[in-house]
C-alpha cells in the first residue's frame, strides 16, 4: 500500500499560526531561503508525471513511454510534453518519417490526491486518458507558432515546430493534481553558461524510484555543456550527458546562485555528434538535447499555438 505524505493545501487558511511559517519567522534571511531551497529540491522528484501513448484502440504502444509537467496557467492546468512524444515522428530537428504513427491518446499517470480539509494527502496512483485529436483527427495540442515544411506529415494534419520540440495539453478541471506537482512558477530566464548545473525529472524506461503504484521521479543532474550561441536555434540547450528513454518531456530545472532550482525548460532527448545508428560503447559520448522556455511560452513570449490554427492559416 502506497505511503502518504500530508501537507498544506496552497490556498489553504489557517485559524492559528503554521508551524513550519513559525519556524522560519524564527530563523535569518540567509536560513530562510537555504531551509526553502532543501525543501523544493527535496521535492523535486514529484513534479514530473509519467506518460504512456495509445493508439486509436485504446491500446498501450509498446515502449512508447514518456515524461512531462503540469503547470497552471490563467486558471488552468495544462500538460506539458514533448512534440516527438504525441506525433511519434522524432524531434523536429530529428524528423523520422518512415511510416505513419498511431497515437491517439496520452495515458497521464500521477500521485493520488485527496483533500483533508486543509491538506492534501498524497500518494498511490491515478491517471487520466488525454486525448490527443479531436473528432476531425485536428491534433488538441498547442505547439510552436513557426512550423517546417514537412509535406508528408502536412498531408496527414500534422504540422511541424520549426526547432521547438514542445506542446501542451489542456487538462480537465474535475482531475485533481497535488500541489507538490503542480508547479505555478514561471520559467525562468537565467542565461544558461558552459558549466551551469541543471537538474532534470522523469521517468527513464517509466521507471518509478517507489514503485509502479506510487510515483516519484528520478532526478538526473547535467551540466551545461554549450549555451544558447547559434542565432538560428535560440531556445536549444546542450548538456553534457544524455537522459534515458522515457525522459523526453521531462521538466528541466536550473540552480540559481542561492542554490534554488528554477524551472527552466523542457528535456528532448539524446544527439550524437556522429552520424548513423548510435551504437551501445558510444552512449556514454553522447549528448542531452534541451529547451528553454522562457522566450516562448513565459508572460512575453509568444505562446504555443493550436496546429489547427497553423493549418487554417496556411490554407
């Protein structure tokens, strides 16, 4: 039986003092904020959520597994994964377009929530069939505004982000998220250098650090191996190791100078500086593909776009 872990709701009131707020009224600046930044890295391996894809029976697809992060915005709750996770066809700079894809779904799998008056206990499963295409076969999702030319898959309905390898999902209202997954803050507009630390959160083969009936995430840690310096390509970021299988729509963290994890960015996935079939002695000098998502989907950006908006615009 999953354990459980009680804590306040957010918008929780309290008729007496919260100890812990009594506890750190007592502490210094300095002990404050380094209490606070343990507690949210401490915390960290409950905001991703795993992922599985479907086809249009309903079916899993075999080894069609992934990460991603629900973040709250106007209002509402919204899933975040990566493009090449719903299409199927790789990484908008990886296109691999050999024969058409069948996912029809998202199977969302996250911590059980319950309300206790002004907690939420927390753990055990739950999970949520997200569908990916509405009635006319339109993709639901919202993704980069700038798309490629791709006239196989333009054919099939689908258009293609330009770099960004990122989309988003409305989720229901009635699917409760705990307040440990949900994450409310912006992304963060740190400029990423050579050596700067990053953290990211998934799940690596779907695989849970407690078990398939009460997720936590793995946290990988990287390093920044090559900023954001090719003019053509202005959210990418290459780090120094690569995840694993299953982490592509991981949420991608990076630690400030007080030792706070930020929420950066989105993870995509691994690239090989040589060409061909990567083979198993050469993983360990492969590289980690990332995104950042301030500049797109932050309070001055953009934003993500519905596909089918991008198809009626070019028609």
């Amino acid at each position: 039986m999953a354990s459980k872990h009680v804590v306040p709701s957010p918008d929780a009131v309290f008729s007496s003092p919260d100890p812990f707020e009594e506890f750190l009224a007592r502490r210094t600046p300095e002990e404050r904020a380094s209490i606070l930044a343990r507690q949210k890295q401490a915390n960290l391996g409950y905001t991703a959520v795993r992922l599985q894809c479907l086809d249009s029976a309903g079916q899993e697809i075999r080894g069609a597994y992934a990460s991603g992060f629900v973040r709250l915005e106007g209002g509402k709750n919204f899933l975040y994964t990566c493009w090449h996770v719903v299409s199927g066809y790789g990484a908008p700079l990886r296109l691999a377009v050999k024969h058409r894809q069948d996912r029809a779904a998202l199977r969302v799998f996250v911590q059980l929530v319950e309300k206790r008056g002004a907690y939420e206990a927390i753990g055990g499963l739950d999970q949520l069939d997200l569908p990916l295409l509405d009635s006319t076969g339109l993709p639901l999702w919202l993704q980069e505004p700038d798309e490629q030319e791709q006239p196989d898959l333009n054919a099939i309905g689908l258009r293609v982000p330009r770099n960004v390898d990122v989309v988003k999902l409305e989720m229901p209202s009635s699917f409760a998220v705990s307040s440990l997954t949900l994450l409310r803050e912006e992304f963060s507009s740190i400029g990423p250098l050579a050596g700067d630390r990053i953290s990211v959160v998934g799940y690596p083969h779907g695989y849970s650090a407690d078990g398939e009936d009460d997720l936590t995430a793995v946290v990988l840690t990287r390093n920044v191996a090559a900023g954001m310096t090719r003019q053509g390509l202005p959210h990418r970021l290459i780090v120094d190791g690569p995840g694993t299988p299953g982490m592509s729509g991981a949420p991608v963290f990076i630690w400030d100078q007080q030792g706070h994890p930020r929420l950066f960015g989105i993870y995509s996935g691994i690239i090989h500086p040589g060409t061909g079939r990567l083979q198993h002695h050469e993983y360990a000098a492969s590289l980690g593909e990332c995104f950042r998502l301030c500049n797109l989907c932050g309070e001055n950006g953009p934003g993500l776009v519905a596909s089918g908006a991008l198809r009626r615009r070019s028609a």
